[in-house]
C-alpha cells in the first residue's frame, strides 16, 4: 500500500494548520484535500496547498481517492462524522476528546470494529519522549510495583477565551470543562502509565470563570491493588503547571512541567519502613537521575505517521479507539461523582451519565452540591 490519502476536517480551525505541518514531513501519508464550513478561507488554504477543496463532508466521502479523514472538529462534533466516515469506508484518526460521552464512544468504536476499519485518537502527548521514557521505566518494572500516584493538569484560561466561542464552557456542546477539554491530555498520558482505577471520588468547582461548567476538578482514584492517586485539572491556577507522580516500592518518577526524574531507592520502601530502627524520620536513601531529551519536538506528526503506518500495516495504532475512550470514561466518573457526591464505580452507567448530561444542560450550571457560596 502507498501513503495512506488523508483529508483534514476542520482544517482551517485552530488545530487545523497544525495537522498540515505534520503530515508534510510524513511518508506514510500524502494529504489530498481540506474541508471546512468557511468557504473563503477553505479555498485559499487548498490553493495554498495544491490539493482539493471540499465544501462538504458528503464530498469528502463520496471521494474514492480519499482513504481517511483527521477530523479536526469541536469535540461534539466528532461521534455523527466518525460514524458517517466510518460508513462510508473511511479510517478516522480523531482529535480529542474522543467523543463527549462514553456511550457516543462505544457506538464509535463499536462500528469501527464492525466495519474493519481504523479509529485512532490523537493523543499526541503519549509520543512525546517523555512519556514514552516514563512508560518504558515502568514496564520494565524500573520502580516496582506501584502504590501510589498524582497528576497536576492546570491550564489558566481567560474569561475572553470562553467568550470568543459559544459552545465553550456549556454543558450543551463541550459537554464539561477543564476535565473533558484542557486536562484531558494529562489524564490520558496519566492512565497510560497507572492503568484505570475501579473507583473514583470527585469533587467540581466553578471558582472563578462566568461559565456554566466546572473549571476547577480533583478527585481520588482507588485500584483493585490497594494503589491509590489524586488527579486536580484547572483552568484558574496561575502559573501553569504539568506534574506526573509515580511511586513504586524500588523508586519513583517524577515528571515536573515535562522535565522527568527517575528516584532509585537503595531500599524498598516497605522493607526499609519494617526494618529501620535510626528513629530520624527519612525515608530510605535514594539515587537520582533526570532524563535529558533535547529541544522539544512537535509530536503530531509521530501520532498522524503512528496512525498511517497501522493502515498500511493492518494493525492497531497505539491509541486505538478504545484506548483513546479511557481518559473519557475517567472524565465522565469524576464528574458523575461530582454532581451526586458519591463514590463512582468503573465504567460509569451509560444511561446515567446520559441522564446527568440532560440534566445539567437544562440547568445551564454545576448542581447545588458543588456550590461553595
């Protein structure tokens, strides 16, 4: 098979040029055509580029010479045009958030797999070195069994930036906050390395922006191992900050604002607390040693290349639809038990967490119990 014919939807939106740089340093791949609401703009980007202009998504796929599609669409967009690509033959690498809720994920993957053909999710951050060294160090059991971890995902957002576009900051059309759209990387690259909780316990505010959903979530995650972790996603804190903890009994990895440290201790931690008899409150001795990766590299282009290599190859690519659905399904369990103020059990209640969205796009705010006023 030659490189894998791709169209971008959405490519004039803010992601859009995005993909366009990434997929010209590919070989995997060969873009053919853009497709966009705004006519004017869509025509210049394809004169721009030498490849088609489709003023339509029908045109898109009526098109044989297109083999798949990026869509680069507001995430509630993102289930009607995967399930229309999908039943026209085409294979969908999808930005994210997958979807806005786990039952429109299941029907997208469901109907991915049904078809034979490829949905990925564009998780970017898991190709970053970073996350791949992390990843590595914990599969080769570096630190040992894990016991606990934390993730920081806090991203300040102006009110301006929820003014400028309708669908921001509604329950109606983003469908959550902070969790669903901003954090949503770091829970991803999060689970990849801790691996789905059986329950979670969350908390949701709206602390400071003038929006109908939360921009402020922590919640405590419980595994079927004893481990425990927190996560806190935000779009208020000021500055920014991007933090992974890991912790196993033989060390630790740190990831602080993308700069990673591995933390060796030359006792495990449960042996040296059973065994230390020094009275002088320290935990054991410890090596460390942090991870030089170079200038930051763009990791779209590994994602889009990862994705046409498993077309061409017959394989998955390495965030497969359902893969891809995991941090959504995180999202979703903080937010049920955020809004009802209780414990939620993995994977949440379809219907209940439909139910829920109803609920809070008719109230048009977060529910009485996470008012703090």
């Amino acid at each position: 098979m030659g490189p894998v014919r791709v169209v971008i939807i959405g490519s004039t939106g803010a992601i859009g040029q995005t993909h366009i740089d990434a997929i010209s340093d590919l070989s995997s791949c060969k873009l053919v055509g853009v497709n966009a609401r705004t006519q004017t703009p869509l025509l210049q980007q394809a004169s721009q580029l030498s490849v088609t202009a489709y003023p339509s998504l029908d045109e898109v796929l009526e098109d044989s010479n297109v083999d798949a599609v990026i869509i680069a669409t507001p995430h509630p967009s993102h289930k009607d045009i995967t399930l229309r690509a999908i039943s026209a033959g085409k294979h969908v690498l999808v930005e994210k958030p997958i979807s806005v809720t786990p039952a429109e994920s299941d029907e997208m993957v469901k109907a991915a797999r049904k078809a034979k053909l490829t949905l990925g999710v564009l998780y970017n951050n898991r190709f970053r070195p970073e996350a791949l060294k992390m990843h590595d160090l914990i599969e080769s059991g570096e630190i040992g069994n894990i016991y606990r971890g934390n993730m920081i995902s806090a991203m300040f957002r102006s009110q301006d930036y929820y003014d400028r576009l309708d669908w921001r900051g509604t329950w109606k059309y983003e469908g959550g906050g902070t969790l669903i759209n901003q954090g949503i990387h770091a829970i991803d690259m999060f689970l990849w390395l801790m691996g789905m909780p059986e329950t979670v316990t969350g908390v949701l505010r709206t602390l400071k922006h003038r929006i109908e959903v939360e921009d402020y979530a922590s919640s405590i995650l419980e595994y079927e191992n004893g481990a425990l972790a927190s996560i806190q996603c935000d779009t208020v804190q000021a500055p920014n900050k991007q933090r992974i903890e890991i912790y196993g009994e033989n060390g630790a990895i740190i990831m602080d604002d993308w700069k990673v440290t591995l933390h060796r201790m030359k006792t495990p931690v449960q042996e040296f607390l059973e065994t230390d008899r020094t009275v002088k409150f320290v935990p054991p001795d410890s090596t460390s040693e942090t991870f030089d990766f170079g200038p930051e590299k763009g990791t779209h282009a590994p994602a889009i290349d990862d994705f046409c290599r498993a077309i061409q190859e017959g394989r998955d690519p390495l965030v497969t639809g359902e893969e891809g659905a995991r941090a959504q399904e995180l999202v979703a369990a903080i937010t049920l038990s955020g809004c009802t103020g209780r414990k939620v059990e993995l994977p949440v209640d379809r219907a209940e967490y439909d139910e829920l969205m109803e609920t809070l796009q008719l109230a048009g705010r977060l529910p009485d119990i996470c008012d703090v006023s």
